[in-house]
C-alpha cells in the first residue's frame, strides 16, 4: 500500500491515482509515474545528459553529443534543475551569514526606455535575491519579492535555528533580528569594514554571489521566470563542490527516480 510519494516536479505530497500507474499532484497538476524516468529517455541517454550537464556544457552540445533533438534536451535540464531544488539543505545553526543581492543585466545595456533615473540605477528592474550560508560550507538561496524587514527576518526565522549567530551587514531589514532569539552581529561595509575583530564577516556568501553571478553571466541572459531553476542549480552546483564528478552524477540519477514508500 502507498504510503505517499512525493511530486518529482514541485515536491508536494499530496496526489492521487490515475489510470495505468500513474499519479497527478494536487499542487501542480502534474502526471508521473514513479520509479519511471521522467520524457521516456532511457537510463543510458539520461546517465549522459546528466554527465555532460555537470561538466557544463551547452544545450545544444549536449543535443549533439546524445543525437537528441534540443528541445528534448531543455527540457531534460529543465528536470534536473527542479530536481536541484528540492535537495533543500538543513536548518542551519552555529554561526551564520545573511546577505542580499541583485541579479540581472548591467544597466548600461539596458533599452534607453528601461534605464530611467541614474539615481538607483545597480537595482532598476533587477531581481533580489536573498540568501543564508553556514559556515560550515552550506549555502541556501532564494528569489524575495522585496528586502523588506519582514519578508528578510520571516525566511531568517524559518531557515536559521534560534540561538544562532546571525552575521549581517547594516540593512534595514535585519534590524530587530535580535530580538527573535538570535545574536546579532553587524559588519559596516559602508565604513570600509568587511571584517570585524571578533571575526565577524559575510566574506562566504559574498563569495557565492560572485561565484552565481559568474555562472549566469557564462549564459548570456536568463528570463526572469526561470531564475530561480537556475539559482537552485548552482546552489547545488556550490553545496556539492567538494563531491567528486562520480558521486554528484548519481545524487542525481537517484533524484531523477522518485519510487514510492511503502508500508508494510
């Protein structure tokens, strides 16, 4: 008897039965069947775009390299980057680093139409992204509608245990952190301090920003609505980095077969 299995799409529990195996998730409406590979591509194909996925190369030199059209290919990518985002890491505790940023293209290559005031220019019509790293190496990441106090200190509260050291810069939005049950530790870039003598910085995830902005710099342009399948790949691409090529590409083949569980 099925117990629950998850949407291999969203992630959600919650599905039911449907003709010849299949199940459809309640969230996002979308027909599986477990234990199956997802666009009927055989393990051999999926095992190679995997493969070539994580050394990096392109859509269209993975089409080539397989002989499968590029649209089947995209959207094969396409599964293996939801299947990043739901490899969600822990709570984090300890000592943490919080930070914000902004993704999209430089301002001066934007329309004449879409550059409005110089004032406020590095963020006009850029994405914000918000993100927490662990200085154990982990890192997590995701698209905010805003930096507000509320919307920065609700994902603080929900990925970040209380008790923890929470590291910041002097952002509006983290002020009061402290009074959630963490320790609040502030480091004035806009003094020129980047790291305190009580070893207090955001030097790690500044060093993500620089390493995801790299990578989606390397592709040229990415539509806002599929930033975030891009940001979960290189957040996993980042919380991985120390597995050998071997052990990354089959996390990711087990991530592409989602078997039920089942109870006895």
């Amino acid at each position: 008897m099925t117990k629950w299995v998850r949407c291999p799409r969203c992630g959600s529990n919650k599905s039911w039965e449907l003709r010849r195996a299949k199940r459809r998730c309640a969230r996002c409406r979308y027909d599986w069947r477990p234990g199956q590979l997802p666009l009927r591509l055989p393990r051999k194909t999926w095992s190679k775009i995997v493969h070539f996925f994580l050394l990096g190369l392109s859509s269209q030199r993975i089409a080539q390299l397989t002989g499968s059209e590029r649209r089947r290919i995209l959207r094969a990518l396409r599964h293996l980057r939801q299947r990043m985002a739901l490899e969600v890491p822990p709570i984090f505790s300890g000592t943490v680093e919080v930070d914000e940023t902004y993704l999209g293209g430089s301002w001066r290559n934007r329309r004449h139409h879409q550059k409005g005031s110089p004032r406020g220019r590095g963020t006009i019509l850029k994405t914000p992204v918000f993100g927490i790293l662990c200085r154990d190496g982990q890192v997590w990441a995701q698209v905010v509608p805003d930096i507000s106090r509320a919307t920065l200190q609700a994902l603080i509260r929900r990925r970040v245990k209380r008790g923890s050291i929470v590291c910041s810069d002097t952002l509006g939005g983290y002020t009061g952190i402290a009074a959630k049950g963490y320790v609040h530790r502030l480091v004035a870039h806009g003094q020129g301090q980047y790291r305190s003598e009580a070893g207090t910085h955001i030097n790690g995830l500044e060093g993500f920003w620089g390493y995801l902005k790299r990578r989606l710099a390397a592709k040229g342009g990415i539509r806002r609505e599929r930033l975030p399948w891009y940001l979960a790949e290189y957040v996993w691409r980042y919380n991985h980095r120390k597995d050998s090529l071997h052990a990354q590409h089959n996390r990711l083949m087990k991530r592409l077969v989602h078997r039920p569980k089942t109870s006895g």
